[in-house]
C-alpha cells in the first residue's frame, strides 16, 4: 500500500517534470530559430545552389522520367524554401496563402504534385516535361507577386506582343 501510494506521487512529480521539461525544450527551440543576418543569408544561398544543382542535373537525367521529376521538383521546392531562411517559416507561409498569392500558390503546388504523378506513376517522358514546364511557369508567376506591379506589368506586354492576357 505505501508503495502504491509512493508511486502515486511520483507519477504526479514525473508529469510535472515532463510539463517543465516540455516548456524547456520548447524554449530551447526558439533560440535554436535565431539566426545572425550572416547564417540566415549563407543558409539561404545554399539552400538556392542546391536547388539549382539539382535542377541542374535533372536536366542530364531526363531520359529517365521518375529521376527527372523527383531531382527537379526537389531542387524546386528547395529553391522556393530557401527564402524561409530569410523571412522564417510562418511568415513564409503566411505569405504564400494571402489573398494575393492563393492562387498562384495552389497552382504551383498543383503542377508540382502533377509533375511528380507523370514521372512516378504515369512514366510518360512527354506529358512530365510538360508538367514540368507548367511548373516552371507557375513559379516565375508565383514569384512575380512578391514584386509590386510585376504582374500587371507581364500581362500588359503579354496584351501587347501576343493580343492576349494572362
């Protein structure tokens, strides 16, 4: 009976020990999300030259459709992440599901899952190299609305040179 009671208490110190230790850690975790202006700019520069690299050398894989795809939508979503180390990971979300972006964002990642669908499941050379070109253009577009009147400027010269608007 005394040891029950024993381990009664002690259950309730461990439970308040692992609050504290859950406190700590998450403590800990906010300073390990503080860069320097230099790590966060060298993180980001890195996380850029991989994502070219592997885009890169998606290009000299291309004859195989499921190392083509997987190498370049990679090196694409590491190229799109690499601005987290400049704004961090919540801002960056936020910014890509404001209104302004919402659509450009659910289209990127679209032609993203697509692309990964034509080179894993499909294995079809053609219909992956468009999907990825789709991806391509969805990400210049994604890109063009962190530019202010970017986007208003390429479809008013889209208007111009092709007699359309995008």
């Amino acid at each position: 009976m005394w040891k029950q009671a024993q381990s009664l208490f002690a259950g309730e110190q461990e439970e308040e020990e692992d609050e504290e230790l859950q406190e700590n850690f998450l403590e800990d975790t906010d300073n390990l999300c503080s860069l320097s202006p230099t790590q966060r700019l060298y993180g980001f520069a890195a996380c850029s030259l991989a994502g070219l690299v592997c885009m890169f050398l998606s290009m000299i894989v291309f004859a195989i459709p499921i190392k083509f795809a997987m190498l370049f939508t990679f090196g694409n979503l590491l190229a799109v992440g690499s601005t987290t180390f400049l704004m961090g990971a919540t801002r960056q979300l936020q910014m890509m599901f404001d209104p302004v972006r919402l659509y450009a964002t659910t289209i990127y990642i679209g032609f993203v899952l697509l692309a990964l669908i034509c080179g894993l499941w499909i294995h079809d050379k053609l219909l992956t190299l468009l999907a990825i070109l789709c991806e391509i253009c969805a990400l210049i577009w994604y890109s063009l609305s962190y530019i202010p009147f970017a986007r208003a400027m390429v479809s008013k010269v889209t208007i111009r040179l092709f007699d359309t608007e995008i």
